[in-house]
C-alpha cells in the first residue's frame, strides 16, 4: 500500500497515481476546474489573471490545466504559456506545433533506426485453458 500525504490539506490517504492529492482535494480541485471551464466559455476575451481573480483560483492551478490540454485559450485572449523547447506563446499544451512536429520526427527517425522488437506469437496451446489433474 502506497501511504502519501495530500499537499494540499495534508491528509493521509491511499495513493494510487496523478496528482498527489486525497480524494476530497481532488473533487474540490474539479468542482473548481468546472467553475473556470464555464468562465471562460461565458468571457472568451478573458486572461489567466482575470480568470484567477473571478473565479477565487490561483494562476499556477489555471497553468497547470492549460499544460494538461484540459483548458484552451482563446484566441482572442492576449494572454498564453510559452511553449517548453523553444518559447512562443501558445494556448494550451506544452510545445508549440513546430516543436511537437520536430520532437515526433526526430522520435519517428530514431525508432526506424533501431532494431524493430517483433511481438511474441503466441503458439497454439498458450490460449488454450489447461486443467490440474487431480
């Protein structure tokens, strides 16, 4: 068993995987991720700052959901985050276009260079159900 404490309110729970906060900071954390969603879908035009300020919810928290995708600026929004590799603003993610197409050529040319591992066929018997012989 895996026993982390929440870093939000400091509980002890259970931890299984995400982020490391207890089932009830998780559900807060969403009910307030729905309270920004529908924010920005009413003001379009709206910034992180005053995203944050209407909606009682830090920046970094906002970032945080635009780096998961889970949250787009628009594009009338003067607002964005920098792209991680090369530093262009964007509106969500963490690259740019440009980067996320070199990352995935550069990965796409590595893996045609190495060695292809071909998937284990399995033989006849291993889908077969076998019974112990008493």
């Amino acid at each position: 068993m895996n026993v982390k404490n929440c870093r939000k309110c400091k509980r002890i729970f259970n931890y299984v995987m995400g982020p490391v906060l207890c089932p009830r900071c998780r559900e807060e954390e969403e009910e307030k991720f729905q309270e920004v969603k529908k924010y920005v879908i009413e003001n379009p035009g709206s910034g992180i700052q005053e995203v944050s300020e209407a909606c009682d919810v830090s920046v970094n928290l906002i970032r945080q959901w635009l780096r998961e995708e889970r949250l787009v600026l628009s594009d009338e929004s003067p607002m964005g985050i920098n792209c991680e590799h090369c530093g262009r603003m964007i509106k969500s993610g963490r690259f740019c276009p440009e980067c996320k197409s070199t990352m995935t050529n550069a990965l796409n040319s590595a893996i045609g260079g190495a060695a292809r591992i071909q998937p284990k066929k399995e033989s006849r018997d291993g889908a077969r159900m076998r019974f112990l012989d008493k």
